[in-house]
C-alpha cells in the first residue's frame, strides 16, 4: 500500500533469523556486514541498560519459520512512492550468520498528484478552540486537515532543510481510523475538537491541510500562525 507492505519468509532452516529494511538507496550504501555491526550495536546498548547478555535482546528480535512480516507494524512506518529492500538473515545463538542476507525488493504505492489548492480562514476561537473554513479549489477532492504547534511545522517547508513531504510524514498518524477522522471533502466548517486537536492560549498554532487519496497528492498548505484567545 502507501506506507505498508506484507513480506512472506520461507525457510528450511531451524536456526532464528533478524529482519528489517531500508530505503533502496540506503540499502545501496551499506553491506551485510554493517547491518548486523548496527543491529548489534543496538542489542548491547539495551544490555548495558538493563545488565543482561546481549543476546537475549538479539533473541527479542528473531522469528522461526515461515512468517508474513507486516512491515509498518512489524519493523516501521513506511513512505508513500518509496522503492524499499527488505532483508533477512539467519543467525546462531552466538549472532553469527548462518546464511546469505535474503533480500526483496518492493515499492509503496504513489498517490495520483492533483493540482488542487486550499483556502484556509479562520472563523472564531476561544483560548481552548479554534473554528475554520477549508475551502479546496477542488470540492470533489478529498484532503486531510491537523492543527499543531507553529514550532513543529516551522522547520518544513521549500525552503527549509526538511520539505512539506518530511512533514507530512511526520504528522501522518499511526492508525487508520485517526486518519479517518481527519478526511474532508468539498468546503467544510470545522473545529479542532473534531480532529482530537487540543489548542490553548499559550501557544502559537497553524492548520495544515493536504490532498488525501492513498497518501498525500498535494503538497502541505499551512495557515498563518495564530494564537488562542477569547473573543473580545
């Protein structure tokens, strides 16, 4: 799908193996080698914490046999129009591999790109609300609408290190039915309350909105700051 992927792992083997994956360019810069040095690295951090072998995490991680692995709840949140490396590797009880990395190549779907525009007003607040107005260019196109601190939205955008995709990443949420409750079409009145958005006094914040069809087809549009306050 645009952010998930079920991966199938046949073996014969007896032996546990570890699993993971990379963007296919990561994939491109790294080796075997080092993947396993990194996992490693990772199991004895958690064992210097926690005052237990190394390998008991090294277990945590291992499956047996034939499984389906669910990449965004199994292993990580993926992007839409993404072209990722899923790996797997048997290992001994002592971390040493015993076989080949395995490897499988696969792409996240890419949304259908819209031209479609947002207006974005404010209607009314309260220092615990705020009320708006979306208005696409577009009524038949379906966006997603959040309200969040200026500070988070602040270091995305064109001309900002992290782009409005890096962001709308960041905001997408884990599960569907928050995702759900933040889809719209045509032009809407709507309260943050609706979008499980809390917003008080003390802080300044935006309403970003984006097209919505299997990930994102527009880019993000953000409305200007504002700060909660009761109506004078």
């Amino acid at each position: 799908t645009w952010r998930d992927a079920i991966v199938s792992v046949a073996t014969e083997l007896e032996a546990g193996y570890i699993f993971g994956v990379y963007t296919a360019e990561e994939f491109a810069a790294t080796t075997p080698e080092d993947i396993l040095a990194k996992r490693r690295a990772i199991w004895e951090d958690y064992a210097a914490s926690y005052d237990s072998p190394w390998t008991n995490f090294m277990g945590y991680d291992m499956k047996y046999g034939n499984k389906s692995i669910y990449v965004k709840d199994d292993i990580q949140k993926l992007r839409w129009a993404t072209d990722y490396v899923f790996y797997c590797i048997a290992l001994d009880d002592e971390g040493n591999a015993v076989s080949q990395m395995a490897t499988a190549e696969f792409s996240t779907v890419t949304p259908t790109p819209s031209s479609c525009t947002f207006d974005i007003a404010i209607d009314s607040m309260t220092k615990s609300s705020v009320n708006f107005t979306v208005t696409p260019s577009n009524p038949d196109e379906q966006y997603y609408v959040t309200v969040q601190k200026a500070s988070v939205v602040a270091p995305y955008g064109p001309d900002k290190e992290q782009s409005y995709d890096d962001l709308i990443a960041y905001l997408i949420p884990d599960y569907d039915n928050q995702i759900e409750q933040r889809l719209f079409t045509g032009e809407q009145s709507i309260a943050n309350s609706q979008l499980s958005n809390s917003v008080n006094g003390f802080y300044e914040y935006v309403i970003v909105v984006w097209g919505f069809d299997n990930g994102p087809t527009t880019t993000a549009f953000v409305s200007e700051a504002f700060k909660p306050a009761d109506p004078q």
